[in-house]
C-alpha cells in the first residue's frame, strides 16, 4: 500500500513546491477504499482527500501516508486534525517530518490517542522524492543538481564551444522531463552566448507542466532583446545573476540579481546566490552550464545529484571542453568526489549515470 502511496505523490511532481509530494491511501484490509495526493501547492493535502473518498469506510481502517501529517496552519490546515476526526484505527508513515513546525509533534499526537502507528515504511524512497523539500527546510538551501552530456572521452563541447548534439533525441528527452521536476533551472553567460536556450519543459501532458524559473549566471552584458529568453520572459520569468558593480541593462521582463562576490570564481558567491532562491521559495536547481559553471557549483560543495549523459562517440581534439575544470593538483585517485546510489540507463545507444554527492 505505501508503494502506491508513492506512486500517488509522483503525481504532483513540479506542482507542488514549496511543499513536499505526498501521497495517501485508506484501506480496510487489501481494499483501498480512499486514496488523494497533493496536486497543487495551496491545494488539499493527500490525507483529506483520501479520507474523503473514502468517508464512513475511513472509521476503523489504516491510513498509509507518505510523509507524517502536518501539524501547523499554513496554505492549508493542518492534517492530523483530519486523520483524527476520521477514526482511522492505524496509521503507517514512510517519513517524519522534517519541517520543525511538525516534526513529530503529528506522530505523537496519534499515539495519544490510540491510533496505531508504525513509521519508516519505504523511507528512503519517500525521502528521495522530497529531497529538494528537506534541503529546504533542514539546510536552509536549494536542494542542487548538474545535468550535463558529453563523449566518450569525456568532452561536453568543442573547442570552439559546439554542443549540439552531443546526446540523442531520447536523451534530451527525458531532459525535458527533469526540467518540470525543479523549481529552477540555470546556464552559464557562455552557455547563454552559445547557444540561445529557451530552458522550458516542452513535453506534451496533461495537465501541462509547470515551467521552471530560468536563470543565466554571469556576464558583464545583458541578455539581448532578440534571444529566446528576452522574448518569453514576459510569460516566463528570467533572471540574471551579476556581479554588484557590473552595468548591466537587461530587457523589460528581466530581472537582474546583484552579488557582491566574483561569480565564477568565489563559493560565496555561490551560498549568497542560493540563499536568495531559499527567501523565495526556491526548493531546487537544476544546472545545465558549460564548463566553468558547473565547475563553480562543484567547487562550493553544494552540488548534490549528478544526471551524466555518456554518448558513444570520440571527438578526440586536444583542446576541446570537458565537464570540470579543477584547479591545483590531485596527485592520489582517492582524493575523487563518489557518487551514492548510483543507477545508469540506456537510452537508445546513450548512458545515463545517476547518482548523490549527499543523501538527506
């Protein structure tokens, strides 16, 4: 019953940040006779709407839940009051809640009174759904991700900074996918340059996705009026991330941030820039960057999923451009970042490596 509680959260991938994916099931015995999951952020919870469907049936029956019911007025009241008035007998959770707010406060209280409980069913997997919720609400900070594709000898672009197309069309199709599973999306100002990204989801579903914030870090100049970026940005936000004393103009629907450190080259920078995406209620990152970007997040010890496309081709030049561009000496294989959880996947000649630098 909890595999389908999670397969219920899924539901509300992209839609339902700030807060978390949850999903719910009411059974009695192997009948499920309710089931709900948070579809929209400001919209009902999953318990609710499970314990609904399911009405008198909920009287006596067990709750399987993907995340502790919240115990605090927010967008939405709290859910224990709910699964209490609903005389559920038991009720099994796959995760406590890491928000303080709740926090246990919510498992507790349903043991005081005389519900059943058992916790940490499926945890892992409920956390791996919500980690850009817990990095927000435990650290403070946007849960970080890279996504980049490069040959077989280890090349994301040509010297002369072509890219196009290193993976196949499946590929960047599941790319797409990622881009409607966080909050956030960023280039480099080279990356920008080169290529004239438009960074939005375009997958065919319904209901349609939910576009992520495209932001360009870097540049001593402004995103030109003409580019795709410029033209959308009325519909869909943009924002470049500058340095403090840069004369940037950008276009009307452009946002510009200002830092006070050097954007490339200062993980201050870097902390700065997230701790502005957490004051809004930016809960993940996804980051597509050239070289030197990608290199910068890496090297301020915030990065904490890689999605790496291995394509099965050699471009074999000398001073084409790999993912990182490490500075100072490594002399041991032992001083290596590793991947956690690693899981790869075909897709149509082109390998995907998956993996955590942290697992919350």
């Amino acid at each position: 019953m909890m595999r389908r509680a999670l397969e219920l959260a899924e539901k509300g991938v992209g839609w339902t940040s700030p807060n978390p994916m949850v999903g719910a099931v009411v059974c009695r015995g192997e009948e499920i006779v309710g089931e709900g999951y948070h579809p929209k952020v400001g919209e009902p919870h999953a318990e609710p709407i499970a314990l609904d469907q399911a009405a008198v049936a909920a009287k006596g029956a067990t709750l399987y839940v993907t995340l502790e019911p919240c115990a605090h007025h927010g967008r939405t009241p709290p859910c224990l009051n709910r699964v209490i008035e609903a005389g559920v007998s038991r009720v099994v959770i796959a995760m406590e809640d890491p928000d303080p707010r709740t926090a246990g406060r919510s498992i507790r209280a349903l043991q005081e009174h005389g519900i059943e409980m058992l916790v940490g069913v499926c945890e892992q997997e409920a956390r791996e759904l919500n980690f850009p919720f817990i990095s927000r609400v435990t650290r403070g900070r946007p849960w970080v991700v890279l996504k980049y594709a490069m040959t077989l000898d280890g090349r994301i672009a040509t010297s002369t900074g072509d890219s196009k197309w290193i993976s196949n069309e499946a590929s960047r199709h599941f790319v797409h996918d990622l881009r409607r599973r966080y909050r956030s999306i960023l280039v480099g100002y080279r990356t920008y340059l080169n290529d004239d990204p438009m960074l939005t989801c375009t997958l065919d579903l319904d209901p349609a996705p939910r576009q992520p914030l495209r932001i360009v870090y870097g540049g001593r100049e402004g995103i030109g009026g003409n580019s795709k970026l410029a033209s959308s940005a009325k519909e869909r936000p943009v924002i470049q991330v500058v340095l403090e004393q840069d004369t940037v103009q950008n276009p009307e629907g452009i946002e510009t941030i200002r830092l006070n450190q050097p954007i490339l080259s200062s993980g201050d920078s870097v902390r700065q820039f997230l701790s502005i995406l957490q004051e809004r209620e930016i809960d993940s990152l996804l980051i597509e960057g050239g070289a030197q970007t990608l290199t910068t997040f890496l090297e301020a010890g915030v990065v904490d999923e890689i999605y790496a496309f291995i394509a099965p081709k050699i471009h074999n030049e000398a001073t084409a451009i790999s993912p990182f561009m490490g500075h100072g000496v490594k002399p041991s294989i032992s001083e290596t970042l590793n991947l956690m959880n690693v899981e790869s996947k075909n897709f149509e000649g082109d390998t995907l490596v998956h993996g955590y630098l942290n697992l919350l």
